[in-house]
C-alpha cells in the first residue's frame, strides 16, 4: 500500500508542477518561463549481452542518460519538479513495437540477467539466438509539451530458455506412499517455504524428488530435542508435527532447520472493508485445496487488497510480479492490484509454493 501511496503522491506532485508551467504566474510582473530541458543523451554499458541463467540475479545492463537543467524564471526553485521520463524497448527503430513502457524516477536503469532476458523473451527474441533490440528513453515536463528523445541505442541481445524446474523440496509420508505436498525456494537460496494441510501427529520427510531414491532425504536429528533440526543421513528420524491443520513451513538446508506455523485465518483486507484484519475471512476448500471470500466493493480498490494470515500487517500476500500472482511478504509492501467492482469471489490457491495465484470470478 505504501508503493502505491507513493505513486499517488508523486502524480499529485506533477498536478502542481504542470500547473506552475501553465498557469500565468507572475513575481514583479513576469510569466514563470522553464528552460534548460534538453534531449536526454543516452549510453548503455553495454551494446552486445549474452544472457545467462547461471548469472539470473548479477547486473546484465545499465543504461544511463542526462536531460540538462532545468531553470524557471522570477527565481522559482527547480528543484522540485517531477519530469516523467519513459524508457522505450523495440525490435524496429522506428518503435512500432514498443514493449512495456518504463516510467523511471531516476537517471539510470538496471536490469539482471533474469530481467532483461524476460524482457527479450517479450518481445519475441529467440533462445540462444542473438536478436537485434534498440533502445531509447523519453522526458516530458508536462503532458502539453511535446516531449524529449533520446538517441537510440541498438542492442545485441542472445536469451536463453529458462528452466521449468523449480528448486522443491517434497513433502513425503513416512512409508514414501506419497508425496502430498511441496516446499520452494524461490530464490534458490537454500530456504523453502510452502503451505500444507495435514493430522496432527503427522510423520513425514522432505526430498530433493518425489521418490524413497531422492539424492536427499531430510528428516530430524536422531535425538531427543532434534525435531527441528535436518538430517539427511542413513540414522536420521522421520520430521513430525504435533499441529493438525493448515501449515505454514519453512525449511533451511543452509542452517538444516525447519519451522512451523500454524495459520489460524486467512483475510482479506482492503479499503472495502475499512483495512480491517478479520472482516472478510477467506474459508477453505478442502476438496479443491483453495480458499476462497466473497468481496463487495462500490469501486476499484485504490490501493489495491491484502490477504492477511492470521491477521498480521507483517505476514500477507500482497503485490506480485504479474496479474494473477501474489507474494507472500514478511515486511511492508504494498497489495495486489483488484479493479473489480461488486460482488465477486476471490480464490486463493497456495498449493504450489513457486508462485501463489489468484482469481476473480
């Protein structure tokens, strides 16, 4: 919501800026002029990219640009003023095909391997391919004033097909009969986390795959206290909980600990019903494994809606990476976008742990 509020009262700022321009104000009688706004001059630190899995998250591009100074007469400060500056990605240099518009409040932009291969793979750039990219970026001081372009930059990018695996680690009954759920890394960092249902006094183990042959089979620590400590060795015990019910578990083969929460409600949570933390609770499906809330709102939620678990600001599901898909936070952000007005079902599907997903019905 804090995102969101921010952009609110950054749109705000141009309002004011663009009426300083346009309206006739005068300081001992004269008309407030702005100057100094020039075609931004943009570099790339790069002009040939080969992308690389391996290197998903490492810096792959950086584009950098300058657009001058602005002044504004009758010794107005300038300081303040917003220009929107827009970055431009094409597979024609006439930007016919203009993918995915990026306003920037910087002077730079960045991309990791992982983000500028997707935008490759968006604009349809083959895998393991080079294709041909060009760039520019585009300032405006007010939407009545034409704005200013960049000199375009051609780029050579080669993407690469990223893996349909995700980093899992299987949730398996003791006799291996089974493998009803599943825990994911997301960041394939070592730290799995995911959402299950099970009796209370439920035996289980986590394996690298779904079978009693996986390269790693995790368990607890042969000893009495070890319950929350992994053990992939031959003497390892089996993991067990003594909570029956909906799970929130996180697994780490870093440090070898697991943990366990009990979620007790999901909610949702929004401007609709004044952001209260128990007011629209979610209720689950146990056949289909989702939860579903019916939600009235009268119009758009302007900061969109959170789902709170066990009615915790810093536990929820909120803006994800694209339409469809929410992130689980621990830390404040902001929700996820819901434009939808009158009575609706939401359904919240938590089944695979590498992407939460949504709908609205």
């Amino acid at each position: 919501m804090e995102t969101m509020k921010h952009n609110t009262i950054r749109r705000a700022g141009w309002v004011l800026c663009y009426a300083i321009i346009a309206m006739a104000c005068e300081k001992a009688g004269d008309t407030v002029v702005a100057t100094g706004l020039t075609d931004p001059d943009l570099s790339a630190t790069a002009e040939t990219v080969i992308l690389d899995e391996q290197e998903r998250n490492t810096l792959a591009l950086q584009l950098v640009w300058n657009t001058g100074e602005i002044q504004l007469t009758g010794g107005y400060d300038a300081k303040s003023m917003a220009i929107k500056t827009t970055a431009l990605f094409a597979l024609d240099e006439a930007f016919r095909t203009a993918a995915r518009p990026q306003d920037v409040s910087s002077a730079s932009l960045s991309y990791t391997h992982a983000a500028l291969n997707e935008l490759a793979l968006g604009l349809g750039l083959v895998p393991g391919e080079p294709g041909t990219v060009y760039v520019r970026v585009e300032t405006q001081l007010a939407a009545n004033v034409p704005p200013k372009r960049s000199n375009t930059i051609r780029l050579t990018l080669t993407p690469y097909q990223p893996s349909d695996a995700a980093d899992y680690l299987f949730m398996a009954t003791s006799d291996f009969s089974a493998f009803p759920w599943k825990l994911c890394a997301r960041d394939e960092d070592g730290r799995y986390d995911g959402f299950v249902r099970v009796d209370q006094w439920y035996n289980f183990y986590l394996a690298s795959e779904e079978s009693d042959a996986a390269p790693t089979i995790y368990g607890s620590y042969p000893e009495d206290g070890g319950q929350y400590r992994l053990h992939a060795g031959s003497d390892r015990w089996n993991l067990w909980t003594s909570n029956g019910g909906y799970l929130y578990l996180q697994a780490d083969v870093n440090e070898l600990t697991w943990s366990e929460t009990v979620v007790r409600s999901l909610a949702v949570t929004g401007d609709f019903n004044g952001w209260s933390t128990d007011a629209t609770p979610l209720t689950y499906d146990s056949e289909r494994n989702v939860w579903t809330a019916s939600i009235t709102t009268t119009e758009p939620e302007q900061w969109g809606i959170k789902i709170l678990v066990n009615g915790d600001w810093g536990f929820f599901f909120g803006e994800g990476p694209e339409e469809g898909v929410c992130a689980l936070y621990r830390a404040d952000a902001g929700g996820f976008a819901y434009p939808h007005v009158g009575t609706h079902t939401l359904t919240l599907d938590l089944s695979d742990p590498k992407a939460f997903r949504y709908t609205v019905d």
